[in-house]
C-alpha cells in the first residue's frame, strides 16, 4: 500500500485555502440586537453595553428598549433581551425576536420570572433563559450562549466583541482536537495522518489568530512554523506509544492527536492574550503535555509487559524542599525553550 508521509502541494494548498477562510470569517459582518427593560438594573444594562463595543468596523450592534420596530429594522444573528421590572413584557419580546427566525437570550434574575408559555417548537428552540445575579458573571454567560447560538459567526464574534474570545477559542479548539482523533485513530493509508493532522493545526493556529482580530500578515508565520515543529514532536510520541504497545495503535494515535492539540491551542491561545504574564506559558503547556504523553507510553508499555509501576519517590522533608526551592533560578531565558512565536 502507497504511503504518504510529506506534505504534498495539495496540503499546501489546503493551507492557503484555510487562510483565505480564516480572514473571511474575521472580516463577516455580524449583526447583534441588544433590546434593555428600562426598569434593568443599572449595573447589568452597563455590563451588557460594555461588553458589545466592537474592535472592528464589521459588526452592527442595534441597541434600544422593548421596542418592536427594532426586531423588524433587519436580520440579526443573535438577539439579547435584558429584563428588569416588567419580566413578562420582556419575554413577549424574546418570543417575537425568535418568531423572526433569530436565536435571542433571555437574561433575567431569576428563572422564577420566566412563565411557560405554549409556543411553536421552531420558535422555542431559538429562545435560551439565562438566569444570573451578578453583573460581573453577565459577559461570560452571554458569550458561552451566543457563541453556540450563532456558530457560523463565533470567528467572527471573538474578533469583534474581546468577552467571547475564550468561548469561541475554546469551541474551535475542541472541534479541531476532535477531528485529529479520529484522523489518529482511523489510518486509511499509512503516514497520512500526520499531514492531514498539520494542516488542521495550522487551520487551528489561523482560526485561534482570527478570533483575537489578528488578519493574515507575514507573523502567522511564526505561528504555522511552530504548529510544523511541535506536530513533529506528537508524531514521535505518537510512534513511540504504537512501537511500546502494538494491537492499540489506533486507540494511542487517537489519544495523542486529541491532546496534543489541545495543548498547541492552549499555547497559541497564550501567545494572543495580552494579560499572559509571558509566552513561554504556551510553550511549557505544549512541553508538559509531550511529557506526561511519554511517561503514560512507559507505563503502559511497562504493564503490557506484566511489570509493576515504579514506587513513588518518598517526599522530601519540608526544610529540603524550601533550600531547593530556594536554590532554583527565579527566571530562565527564553531560549532555553522552543518557541513557538515571539509575542506581539
């Protein structure tokens, strides 16, 4: 059976493609209705103004009161009604926003406001209650909802509006660390995971990019080489762990393409997140993970074998352990770790 073990002009191809598809959906624009009981808390209509100040000249944000001429002025992606005194008023509004075929979050108090009213289940699947107190818990719920809510848009979104870069971050992590598992797990030809696993990094590392507002420039370079480089690094762990335990090959590959790129999108996360105190956190993420990946491929190769596990080091008496802390670096130079990207 042929095998295929470099990257062919096609993957290269492929990369190029998710370039243009990465921007694409940066640029999208995104349409958010805000609709506010006047009677709201102060506190929580300032939360939910805040959070959707756009970075970026694409999005249109409509904010207004319970008013329904705002549900028809044009298609909106996602909708949040923030109730206040008037909770019933606030909900005929939900529903009329969901009849308009547009998911809308129902943000009240209390989940005790909220009647059960018999609706057409089209129009029911679009409208979501949530219920929270604080106004500081306010921006992450509403970003975990409507980054589901309008998937399609969620790049869009994270670049637009910074309180949804986590979720959206997280969602394409996920999703991409999934599809590398089952690439791991289910080999049609021999070698070809490893470039179909690369190009979904680099897909990965584009995406993770465009949700933080960063366009395609000639710094994602950085960013694709070290996706290149640490992918190499999970494909000897990954034969190291088939080599140690043969008959579970597809099951290890599986584990390590899921891991692995969990742990790059973690790293690349880092690399964007201006509150990081340093990149090499990403770096030292991808490191421990390649790590612990082959410490659990001598421990299970060790009981294919029959052969117990190593006892545990005795822990060292406290007055050891505070002179070795005592005795470590405070800080070491970043080259003495493999960089991935220089920060921004």
């Amino acid at each position: 059976m042929a095998r295929k073990r470099r990257v062919s002009l096609g993957d290269v191809a492929s990369v190029v493609s998710a370039g243009r598809a990465s921007e694409s959906q940066r640029t999208a624009e995104v349409a958010v209705l805000l609709l506010v009981d006047p009677t709201a808390a102060p506190e929580r209509a300032l939360a939910l103004k805040h959070a959707f100040v756009p970075e970026l000249g694409t999005s249109v944000v409509r904010v207004g009161g319970l008013d329904r001429a705002l549900v028809a002025s044009r298609r909106f992606d996602a909708a949040v009604v923030l109730a206040g005194a008037d909770a019933a008023g606030s909900q005929a509004i939900a529903e009329e926003v969901a009849r308009c075929g547009c998911p809308v979050a129902l943000v009240v108090e209390s989940s005790l406001d909220v009647r059960r009213p018999q609706l057409p289940e089209t129009v029911a699947a679009l409208i979501d209650v949530i219920s929270v107190a604080s106004a500081d818990a306010l921006a992450s719920r509403i970003a975990t909802w409507i980054v589901g809510a309008a998937a399609e848009k969620r790049i869009a979104l994270a670049a637009n509006f910074p309180f949804c870069r986590k979720a959206a971050v997280s969602e394409v992590v996920g999703s991409c660390a999934l599809e590398n598992a089952a690439v791991g797990a289910v080999q049609i030809i021999p070698g070809a995971d490893f470039p179909i696993m690369c190009v979904n990094q680099i897909r990965l590392a584009l995406d993770i990019a465009a949700c933080h507002g960063q366009p395609i420039s000639v710094e994602r370079l950085a960013d694709i080489g070290g996706v290149f480089g640490v992918g190499l690094l999970y494909r000897y762990v990954a034969r190291t762990l088939v080599g140690l335990v043969p008959g579970v090959g597809w099951l290890l590959k599986g584990a390590v393409g899921y891991a692995g790129t969990v742990a790059t999108g973690q790293a690349l996360s880092l690399r964007f997140n201006p509150d990081a105190p340093s990149p090499r956190q990403g770096v030292e993420r991808v490191r421990d993970t390649i790590t612990q990946l082959s410490r659990s491929a001598a421990d299970v190769a060790r009981v294919a074998r029959g052969e117990a596990r190593p006892a545990p080091a005795a822990t060292e008496p406290a007055a050891q352990v505070v002179e070795a802390a005592s005795a470590l670096p405070a800080s070491q130079p970043a080259d003495d770790y493999l960089t991935i990207g220089q920060q921004q």
